[in-house]
C-alpha cells in the first residue's frame, strides 16, 4: 500500500513469541503499516505517528480472537522519509547499522551500530517497568520440577506445562506496555 509521499517507506520485521506467535506476528504484519497511514496525518511528529501505530496495533491484538496471554510479537520498525530514517522497536528484536570505516594503513572495516535497545527484563529499568505494569521478573519453574529453565521459548510442550503464563521477552505486543 502507498504512503501519502512518494519519498517515504515503511519496514517492519516481526518475531512471534509463544504458542501462537507466528499467529501474532502475522496479524500484526498485516495491521501496523496501516495504523501508521492513518496516525501520520493527525500526528504531530513522525515520532508520535509511529509510537501511536505501536499501541493501537497492540491494543487491535489483545482486543482480537488471539490468545495474547502467553503470546506476543517483537517488533522492530524503520520509516525512512526524504533522508530522515526513524527507529522503533518493542522486546528483543534490534535493529543494527554498519557504518564504513577507513583503517589506518588503507583499507576499510564496518562498524556496528544499534539503532534499537533491547526491552529485556534483564535490564534494570525495563524489570522495573514490568512489576508498575502488574508483571514479574523471574525464572521459569515448570510443573514437578526441581531446576529452573533459561528464557521459555515457543516450544509448545514447555508452555503447557508452565504453572503461569511467561516469556523472555518484555515488550511483546499483546503484553504489558
């Protein structure tokens, strides 16, 4: 679909999390550049554009048939207009530029760029965030087990034995913002 101007595009790459992950990312492939058209025309800056299209297709996936209480979608998203590239991701899912560099002696190397930080919960400020929204932080204990798991993944037999719903991921759209 067209954007408004002809120097403008939209990219958008998404992770689905959870046992209905690829089901959330696909719905949310289909949702957020259109959530963008609309919020650029009313919105005061790009920035504001993006970030209201980031929350109402969050709120479109919660308020839809998915189940988004063990499911989400990372994003990460870049909007280039004329020469001005603008950067917005939520969890895990970067974003990354290399830039050329000369070497002393001749020669070039690329250095990498975040453009993006990871919402993570290992991250103090993001932990922090998650337990304001009602969430917590902790590692995963399955049903009559002993030991803690790393980061629960989409592994659909791990999550029907979680006793509570969890993700390695802050951030996922259809989870706490």
């Amino acid at each position: 679909e067209q954007f408004q101007h002809a120097a403008q595009s939209f990219f958008a790459v998404m992770d689905g999390h959870g046992t209905e992950g690829h089901s959330a990312a696909r719905y949310t492939k289909r949702k957020l550049h259109k959530r963008l058209q609309r919020a650029l025309p009313k919105k005061e800056s790009i920035t504001e554009a993006i970030d209201d299209a980031f929350v109402k297709t969050h709120d479109d996936l919660c308020s839809s048939k998915h189940d988004c209480s063990i499911s989400g979608v990372t994003i990460t998203a870049a909007f280039l207009r004329g020469d001005e590239l603008f950067v917005a991701n939520a969890g895990d899912c970067r974003a990354v530029v290399g830039r050329k560099k000369r070497q002393e002696g001749g020669g070039h190397t690329v250095e990498a760029i975040d453009l993006t930080v990871d919402h993570r919960p290992d991250r103090h400020d993001e932990k922090n965030r998650i337990e304001q929204c009602g969430g917590r932080c902790e590692p995963v204990k399955l049903q009559n087990e002993e030991d803690f798991v790393g980061p629960v993944r989409k592994e659909p037999d791990t999550f029907r034995r979680l006793t509570f719903p969890a993700s390695s991921g802050a951030r996922l759209s259809g989870r706490l913002r």
